[in-house]
C-alpha cells in the first residue's frame, strides 16, 4: 500500500451520526464539531421526529433522516458514527458498510456472536474500516500505564472496578439534553423484543436476571473487559462469579497464569463515578483512575506507588486534558485516510461477548 500524501491524511471526511441521543449530544457532536480539519457533519438520522428536529437544528446538521436506511441511501458521506440503541447496532454497520461507508461503532458493537460475524464477513468483504468505540483505551494515562506495565516486574495481583452512578444524574447537572417523548408504543416493545431474542441467540434462554446481567456486561462491562484485555490479555477462565439486585451487580474473579483479576461492577442512585484499573506488581503498582466521559475534558489519571529506599513514592501522572473520546476520534481519521486496521476491531470486540457468556455460564450455576 503506497503511504498517504499530506493532502490524503489531512483530508474533511463527511459524516453521518447514526442515534441523536444522549451520547450523541453531550459527547459526539461536540467533539465533531471541534475537529472540523477532520470531520464534517454532513447528516443525521433517528427514529424520534423531536431529536431528528431539535437536534439537527440545535447542531446545524444539513440533513436529517427518520432512518439509517435512507441516510446512508442519500449518499454524500465517507463514514458513519453508529449511535443508536444496542439492538441496532449490527444492522446499522452492515447496512453502512454495504453502502461503501466507514464505521465507528459505539459499544457493545452487538449482542450476539452471530452478529459479530457478519459485521467480520462484511468488513472482510468490503475492504472497510470498523473499529470499536473503547474510548477508555485511547485515554492518554492508559496508553503510559500500559508502556509502564513491564517496569513493575510481574503482576501478583489487579482490580478492575466499575460502580458509578447512573449517567443522567451527571448529565443532568452539566448538559442540556433533548429526551423525545415521541416513540411509539409499538417501537418500544419492537426494541425490546429485538434485543431479547439477541440475547437468547448469544447466550440461550437463561431467564431475566442472567440475561440483565450480560446486557450490564454488554454495555458497562464491556469498557473493563477490553481495557483489560489490552494491559494483560485475556485471562484462561471465569474462577468464580455472582450477582446480585436482579444482576445489577456483578463480582467475579478470572485467572490468569501466576494471579487473579477481581472483577466488581454496578450502578447506584450516587452522584459519582468511579472506575479504575489497579496493577499490583512486585517491584510497584498502578492505577488509571476515570473520570465520567459525560463531562468532557475531566481527565484521567495515572497513579504509580513504588518504594524507594525506606519510603513509598507516589507519582500521580496527567498526561493530557484532551478526552478521550477526542482521541478516539482522530485515531479513527487516520485509520480511515491511511487504511490500516485499528486496534478496537469487530474481532477484538467478539473476544468480550465470548468472556461475557463464560462469566455468565458461571453465575449460572448458583
């Protein structure tokens, strides 16, 4: 492959921003909005008349859609931003991708290994680029914390913790956002019986509090099980896993050779967020601390303890006030101009919805 001209790397790719949510009005359309030497917000689509109409307003969007479908057929764009709720995902990917067009998916990419699979075949078949959007991975501290990882000379032990608050309690407080009063009754239970029969399809009819809990793997989880994965692999197995409040919590550990991993996640009614990532090694340990990505530019942190001589060094570490999601975003650019594969893959993804189904193989049988 012949490498881009500065021309090619530098290039306005037009966009389309497929779900005009929450997510999409408090994170993405913002940070679009800030990188206009690398994205032009050409279209926008949702199911809602109130967001399609507020929102594209609000966000100056020059064309907007009631469907995916006639978004991505009006042609006009290089890529899409996949937004909308998880039950769609897949049908969305594909439908961009058959139509020529780049792909950055939020998480969960899908619900169901089947799915994972035609989005592969699909990418294979097209030559296009689909990456993931695992935004804590493109984090400046968890990019340092994983070229620190061999300096702490073996891991003995990590935690990785995932219990906040739920979104809109933070959201609220910062951000306007426009929430449609507008969907059908008829859309709703559409919804809900697609994403149930994705479940059942990926983990088989294993009742509501097991099929709770691997949606909270799919969609929260699915953040700590791939950065987790990128700093010290896939772990061999599920050693043990349980839930509770109807699998709104869930504590498992996982093996890996020479030390466990104590996985702990949920949501609570609390006005905060706390996920973090801890490595504890024989010669020091590390923390990457987040911060709520619904509040942009709060930074993550890097936290190193070592000990020197008589005495505990603790190093706190703040590499960049960028957010992530901006990271993530340029990452995507250059994937796209200079046609290389990024890291988040489909692949990648499916190795998540594999740990999620094993872990709740095991909390399946207390």
């Amino acid at each position: 492959m012949n490498r881009p001209t500065p021309d090619e790397r530098t290039r306005v790719l037009n966009v389309g921003v497929i779900g005009l949510g929450e997510v999409a009005q408090v994170v993405h359309l913002p940070v679009l909005q800030s990188l206009p030497e690398l994205f032009s917000v050409q279209a926008g689509c949702d199911i809602s008349p109130t967001l399609v109409k507020e929102v594209g307003a609000r966000f100056g969007i020059p064309q907007t859609y009631l469907s995916a479908t006639a978004m991505i057929e009006a042609g006009g764009l290089d890529a899409v931003l996949v937004l909308n709720s998880d039950e769609y995902h897949a049908e969305c990917v594909v439908t961009a991708m058959e139509h020529g067009l780049h792909v950055l998916v939020e998480k969960p990419m899908c619900l169901s290994p089947r799915e994972a699979e035609r989005i592969i075949e699909t990418r294979d078949r097209t030559g296009l680029t689909v990456m993931v959007g695992y935004m804590r991975r493109f984090a400046p501290a968890f990019v340092e914390a994983k070229e620190l990882l061999p300096t702490l000379g073996g891991v003995n032990f990590a935690r990785v913790h995932d219990v906040i608050g739920r979104n809109q309690l933070i959201v609220d407080q910062t951000s306007y956002v426009v929430r449609p009063a507008d969907l059908t009754e008829a859309q709703m239970h559409e919804r809900w019986d697609r994403g149930s029969a994705l479940v059942r399809d990926a983990i088989g009819d294993v009742g509501g509090e097991l099929a709770g809990a691997y949606r909270l793997l799919c969609g929260l989880g699915s953040h700590d099980f791939s950065a987790m994965r990128e700093l010290l692999g896939r772990p061999s197995g599920v050693a043990a896993a349980r839930m509770w409040k109807q699998g709104g919590y869930i504590a498992a550990l996982l093996d890996y050779p020479g030390f466990v991993v104590s996985y702990e996640t949920g949501v609570d009614e609390q006005l905060r967020f706390d996920a973090h990532l801890e490595v504890y090694g024989d010669l020091a340990s590390l923390r990457i601390q987040y911060d709520t990505p619904y509040v942009r530019h709060l930074p993550t942190t890097l936290t190193i303890d070592e000990t020197s001589g008589d005495a505990l060094k603790k190093t706190v570490i703040r590499p960049h006030l960028k957010d992530p999601y901006t990271h993530e975003l340029e990452y995507f650019h250059a994937c796209v101009v200079e046609g290389r594969a990024p890291k988040t893959t489909p692949e990648d993804f499916a190795e998540d919805l594999d740990l999620f189904a094993e872990l709740v193989r095991v909390l399946g049988t207390r």
